[in-house]
DNA sequence: GATGAATGAGCATTCATTCAT
DNA sequence: CATGAATGAATGCTCATTCAT
C-alpha cells in the first residue's frame, strides 16, 4: 500500500556525524519496540515520533521512509547474531563438537533473550521489498554458512554424522528460533531447561 | 462518532443455507490467496471484494469484519491438521514408530503443500484480538497433544528416547513447519528429498 | 478494525498560536451554519471541508472529531450569554426591577438573533456523550443560577413575589428562547413587538 | 442525506385490513422508542427491524420510508394532544377560568408523561421535508387555536386580562413543553410540584 | 406476506509524506 | 535542525433501499 516509491532521495550524505546517527539510531531501537508490541502495519509513524520525542517532519530528516525504518531494525537485529562469531572467537575453537556446543549456547540464549525481535523479523520480512528482503537473507545465509563450515569439519574428523551439511545446518538454525515461535506453548519451561533440552537435542541429530 | 460498538451484531445466525456457506467459504479462500501474497494489513477489504467479485457492502453481509475473514482464515488451515488423525486412522496404528513416521510424513507432505498457509499463520496471528487467538492457540496446542501421546506411548514401550515428551512433541511440531518458514533456504531441495531428510532428522531424535 | 480508541490523541495542546485557533474558529463558524440548517448528523465532514475550503484531512490538523466540532459550536453560541453579564455590567445595578428588566432585554435581543443556535443547543445536544453534554449543562445552570439571585434579592425588597425562585428561574430562561424554538408560530410579530410582549410576560410572573 | 425521493410509491392501497394496520403501528411504537433513545439519524432500519421481529425487507411492505415512519411518530405523539378537547369534552365547560384550569392540568400531565416523545418532536422536525412538515405545524397551530378561543372567551367576558390572545396562547402551549424540553433541571421537583407551579404561573400571566 | 441477497453511494477517520518557514 | 500546516489517497464499514423468489 505504499504511498510512493522510497524515491532514492540520498539528498543529505551530509551527516555522518555523530548526532545524525545517534538519532537514527533512537528512532530505529523505539520503532522496533513498537513494531514488535504492535506491528508494522499498525505502527504509524505519529507513534514512532511521538515514542521519540522527534517531530514527525524532522523524522523524516533522518529515515527516508517508513520502510527504511524497518530495514534498519532487521540490520541492528542481525548484528548481535554476526557479532556472535568475531566477537567470541567462536571460529577459533579447533574441537568442532565444542565449536557447535558453544555456538548453540549462545545463540540460544541470544534467542531468548531477543525472542520479540526474532519474531518480528519473521513476521514483517514480507513488507520489505525484493531488494531490501534480499540483503537480509543474505545476511542469514552468511550465517547459516559458518555453521555448515563447523558441521563439515566435525564430518571430516569424524566426530559428526549426518546426511546433508546444508539442511542440518538450517535446521540447527532454526531450531534456535524455537522459543520465540512458539513461545505459547514453551512456557512452562525456564530458561535454562528449555537450553539444556533443545541444546541436547541439536547435538544429538548430528553426533549419532 | 466511533464505530457502533461490535455489540447487537451477533443477532444472525439465521443462515444455515448454502448459498450463504458457499459465498463465506469464496470470501475466505480468495481472502486466504490475498493475505498470502500481500499480507493481511496491506490486503484492503476493497481487494477482497474485487477479487471475490461480490459488491463490498455485499460482502459486509457474508463477514462481520475484516478480522473475522482472517480468523476463518486461520481455521481453514487448521482443518486439515486435524482430520489427519481422524481421517487417516493414524490413531489406530498400533507400532509406535510406524505411527510417528506416519505422522510425520502426512504432515510434512501438508507442510509442504500448504507452506504459505503456514506461514500465513506464524505471520499474522498478532493481529487477532486475544479472545480469538486463543482458540487458534488451543486447537494447535491439541494437535500438539496428540502427537504427545504416541510419544509416550513409545517411551513406555521402549522404542523411544528422550528427556521430555512435551518439549519433544513441540520440537516435532516445529520441524514440520520448517519448510514454510525457511523455504528461501531449501529452494535447492526437492519435495521429497527433503521429506526425506526431515523424516530422519526427525526419527533420529526419538529412536537413539 | 474499529477505530483506535480515542486515547493517546490530547498529547498536543502546543499549538496556541493564531493561525491555529483562527482555522478552528473557522471551522466551527462555518460548522455551525450547516448544522442548523441540515443538522448536525446531516451534515458530514466533506460538506464542512468543502464549506471552510480546509482540506478534509487537514480539518482533522484542527479538530479531533465531528463530535468536537458540535461541542466548540455549544461552547461558542454559550459564550454571549454568559459575556451578558460580565460586560453589561447587570450584575452592578442595584434595582432588581431594573435589573431583571435589562437581562431580559439583553436575552431576548440575544436570543432572537441567535434564534438559530439555540435551536440547534436543544436538538442536537444528545449527540454529545455524557461527559461532554455535562460541561455544557453546567454552563446552563451557571446562568440559571445567576437569574436566581436577582430574583432571590427581588424577593428579600418585597418588589418580586412568587412561589419558588428556582423554578421561576428556569422559567424565565426557557421563556427567552421562545422565540426560537416557536418560531414558525410567531412570524406574525416583530422583533419590538415580541420583545415587548415577552418582557411584560415575564415581569408580570414576578412582580404580582 | 436521503438516498432518494420518497417517490410517491403508493403502490399497495390493498391492504386496508387490520393485520396491515396493525404492524404500521407496531413499527411506529418501537420506532418511537428507538428514536427517542438514540435519535433519528442514529436509528437504523436494521434496527427498528431487529427490534420489531420483522424482517427488513418485509418492513418496506408496511411501511415506504424511514422518513415516513418518523412522520407517522409525529402523528401519533400529537393524536393524544388531540383527543384532549373532544374526549374530555373541555369545550363545553362554559367557566373559562375553570376551562383554561382544566386544559393546563390535563397538558402538563400529558407532557410530564410524555416528556421525551414531545423533546423527540422538537428535535426531529428538522428531518421532515417542508412538505410533511406542514402538515405537522397545522396540527399545531389548530391546537395553539384552540387554547386562543378559551382565552378570548375570558377576555370578553373579562375574567382574564393579557395584552395579545395569540401570542398567550402560544406562551402556554410552549410553557407546557417546559419539562421535557428543560428536565435536566427540574429534576428536583415532583410531577405534582412542578404542575402546581407551572399552572399558578400559566394562570398569573392571564387573571390579572 | 415473507426472506435472503444485492446495490451503490456514503461515512468518519487515518495514513505516509512533503513543503515552506 | 525543527516546526506547523498541508495534501491526497486510502481505509474499514454502514446506510437506506430494492430485487427475485
């Protein structure tokens, strides 16, 4: 239903400076608590300015759209999922079985901890265009594939077994988005049982 | 002026005739098809109209409102799931493996034919007001019961093995949604050969 | 859908600046004229667009609902008569003869140029909710009240005889907006006359 | 906002029988009520069908238009009014001070009975097209007449003593809507209060 | 007499976005 | 950087009324 296309304006690659980025990023954090409690379509961008405290003409002198908005909660909730691997040296681990182990703790937790977000990014991926939703897959497929890499070592050594590295690396992926699926029907678990069973549940598809 | 409050409405449940089933059953199939490709938020009731072919007022006779279309919406698709076990007589295999595997294909072949449809269920359930979500909710969480109980029947006949059966029925439940939910990262499986490799990745996290 | 509660909508009381309450001035003034002459569920936001040449959608910049454009128009036609008191003065004279006598000219004047207005105060106040029709009940009593005391001081001087100064007060007020609500019956008289016939009216109520 | 011309159907004088006469009348009384409840234009067809039993469409046999309808509860609510002189034989009371005391006695308790169908009329006129609307104000002004007679009587015979008999007149007939039309506050007051104020004051302005 | 289905115009309101200052 | 005002299109929904059976 959009009303016009984003239209590339690029007009002000004037700020990179600190405040211009210190807004939008206000703005982005604050659309996605919103977007999350009540959606995208039904967030209007009175909300967003009124949750920020920017006027909604000047919201517009940092978001070039809606959409845009949108894009960038996706990008931000991303990162912490990419920073995952720099930042823990997880891809420095020679063992592939802790490898995997310490990938999914964190990614469990990470998952539970921003299960909202996750949703929402299932949920509202359909409203971005081609191109936008493009670079967001393929930013989870980078990700897939640092598991699949972990998965084909542990094949190689021996101490994995499975049939397909690139399904079961989907799979271990998406079974880290669980708790925020189905959030309804897990909630008589803790947090930390729901990791200890669905940890073990990973690890047994692909050590046997 | 709002909106008369939804009250006084309820009054009608005059038609039990065809012609007034038949044009419900058209709205929400046509409905199912828009909400699929554009969502529910960026589908009109104007769409709807057009592409039923019946006047928009017209249509206001059939269905209480917009939301109403999308809770039919989610029942239709739900209607399969259940007549799996009534209509296949699943429940009467007696093997439990035999059984969960006859489960599992049935409705990871459902899965796979109705991705959309499932999708369109994870994506638009939000938007339900809580009363109708929860019976939504409650029929999947039957569903998921059901699959519970060949689970521990195979526990105590020691053919299965794992920690905790609801979690595990979850798990399964879940799995079966994989194809709808990622498909943009399956595209290079076949529908059998992922069958198949959903089957075993399944299977395996009952048997060992 | 329904339409968003009218909540989170007061947050702006920022703008007091002219071109603000001018536009809303506007806006009722010209809401005012269609109401009595179409009424006020006859008439619908397009028509006052159209009638003020404020686009329809920036007519809500102005004003919150259609509700609150009836509301500003009762406020509006009950500013004069409660100015009357305030400006002319009548609450200095000493003489309740005198004084009695001034406000009801004043009134009548007011009314029978108003006629209209007040028309439309008495058949349309049960559009307003409760909560808004009180505020312009309180204002009415407000007025009530203040010819209660003249009245009262009449009575003390032994210069007013009557049973029951309240109702007399309710009395003489609803007389003043005879002419209005009657008028298809007293076409015949003129302004001067009428004013005379009512004025002695009310007076010989009082005085005998 | 009429969606179209009453268009003179006139099509059915067939039905001349009770059973027709019947239903028109049923119609009418629950229409009043609705009316009276939440005002014409917020009464919908569906609703008098709803509150009658009868089906919508089967209403439009009965009756032509909504707006006929409210020209028929016009009709109703003066019949009584009506009745008063021929039933209660208050034209052939020769005292015209005990006639005129007869008429205010049986007036204000009609209006205090009636209060809100009397405030309907009031407030619904406006709705009538000019043409039925006269015939409303005849009935009126041949009731107004009435009271003129009885008043002319005592001037002549000079028991009462008023400046003009037409414009007193339609002072007591207006006096008699007091209550209904000012009730908010007059609420203090009995029915039998507020009569025997209301004719001291009705009789004050005419004896002396 | 009664019913279900249809019609087409209309409604109040909200939206994302832009412009001039 | 910020603000008030404007725009124009769209939205979900309801209306009085009529038709064919």
């Amino acid at each position: 239903m959009k009303r016009k296309a984003a239209s590339e304006k690029e007009s002000a690659p004037k700020k990179n400076n600190d405040l211009f980025q210190k807004r939008q990023l206000q703005i982005v954090k604050k659309a996605t608590k919103l977007f999350m409690k009540k959606g995208y379509a039904q967030t209007s961008m009175r909300e967003i300015s009124k949750a920020t405290g920017i006027d909604i003409s000047n919201l517009y002198y940092f978001i070039k759209s809606k959409e845009e908005i949108l894009f960038r909660v996706f990008e931000m909730i991303h990162q912490p999922e990419i920073d995952l691997f720099e930042k823990q040296g997880i891809m420095d681990i020679d063992d592939p079985i802790e490898q995997l182990r310490t990938v999914i703790r964190e990614l469990l937790d990470f998952g539970y901890d921003y299960g909202e977000e996750i949703l929402l990014l299932y949920r509202e991926s359909k409203v971005l265009p081609k191109s936008l939703l493009k670079i967001i897959l393929a930013r989870e497929s980078h990700f897939v594939a640092q598991i699949e890499e972990i998965l084909k070592k542990g094949l190689e050594r021996n101490v994995f077994h499975f049939e397909d590295a690139s399904f079961t690396a989907n799979t271990i992926v998406y079974e880290l988005s669980m708790h925020p699926l189905r959030s309804w029907n897990l909630k008589k678990y803790s947090k930390e049982e729901l990791i200890n069973l669905l940890e073990k549940h990973v690890m047994k598809a692909v050590i046997f």
